[in-house]
C-alpha cells in the first residue's frame, strides 16, 4: 500500500528524492550486475523510501538518506539469494596489493583503454558494497562523507576501501590489457 503523503510533503519528495532516483538504480544495477534484479531492487528502494519519506527531517542529506536505502535493499536482497548470510556482501578487500616490481606504479592509459565490459566484469568481482562505494565516489562524484553515510560506514573506511579497491580495479585492468595485447600479438605472428 502507497502511503500518502500532505502535499508539501510530496512537494519536498518531487524536489529531494525524484532527481536521485537514477542514481539509485545505477547503484542497484552496480551492485547485483543483473538488470532484472536491479530494476527489482530500485523498486522496491523507491518504495521504502516513499513510505518513510514522513520521517525524513528536511535538511538531512537526501542523497545519502536515499543510498542508504538502497544500499539496505541490495542487502537484503543479497541475505535472500544467499540463504540468509552475510557471506561475501562485506568481503575486506585485502589490505596490500601487490604490484609487480616491473609494473608502472600507475598507468592511467589502461582505464582509458579499458573498454565498458572490462570495467563492468572487474567492479563485478569487487565485493558489493565496494562496488557502491566506487560507483558513488568515482563515477556519481560524491563526497567521501556522503558516501560513507549512505553506505554506513566510517569516511575512514571508505577512503581505505576505495584505495584498496582502485589498486584491484588497476591490476584487473592491467591484466585484461596484457591479455588482450598478448592475444593481438600472437594473432599477428
């Protein structure tokens, strides 16, 4: 059942909530990589933030109110499928990650060679929630603050987090490029 709300609130809801709302299935469609799920998942997000909107303080941040809510949602869509377990959803991205004494210390041309399938499959096998935390950070340009309220977590984490996840998201990057030179040259010879 759709809850109703006054007309200022719906006013304060068109003008918050409505401009986000392609930020949360971008969210949701990062975070589960299955496009059925994620319109699913947006859903029933939006709704959950429709019916809660009469408890949202005017002045909070709604962007991270409506993150928040999403993020929760893939949760516990992700609790479902995996038979109630947390199992993979916050999977510590190991803290150090090497990179191989012959390797540049950072090749910006492999992210602008990479094309969108690699990027998508390399965010694909960070655990979710990091997945979200790239997608908020890097690609929608939210504050690391922001970022972390909607994810609940501390900003410390995020920033750790995301440092970690960038150096995987690199040397996944790296070894798609090398394999696909690799493939070029063997071709050609």
């Amino acid at each position: 059942m759709t809850p109703r709300l006054s007309p200022t609130e719906k006013l304060r809801f068109e003008a918050e909530i409505m401009p986000q709302l392609d930020v949360l299935y971008r969210m949701a469609r990062t975070v589960c990589s299955d496009t059925d799920l994620a319109d699913d998942i947006a859903q029933d997000a939006f709704l959950k933030a429709l019916q809660g909107f009469s408890g949202f303080k005017p002045g909070t941040n709604s962007r991270s109110w409506l993150a928040r809510i999403v993020h929760n949602t893939c949760r516990d869509h992700w609790r479902a499928r995996a038979g109630k377990t947390e199992m993979g959803w916050d999977d510590e991205i190991p803290a150090e990650i090497e990179i191989p004494q012959d390797a540049a210390a950072w090749e910006p041309q492999i992210i602008r060679d990479a094309f969108d399938d690699d990027i998508e499959q390399a965010l694909r096998e960070l655990p979710p929630r990091w997945r979200s935390a790239v997608l908020l950070v890097d690609v929608e340009g939210w504050s690391y603050e922001e970022a972390a309220a909607g994810l609940e977590i501390a900003p410390g984490s995020l920033r750790s987090a995301l440092h970690r996840a960038r150096k995987t998201l690199y040397l996944k990057l790296r070894d798609i490029d090398s394999a696909q030179s690799t493939q070029e040259g063997g071709v050609a010879t």
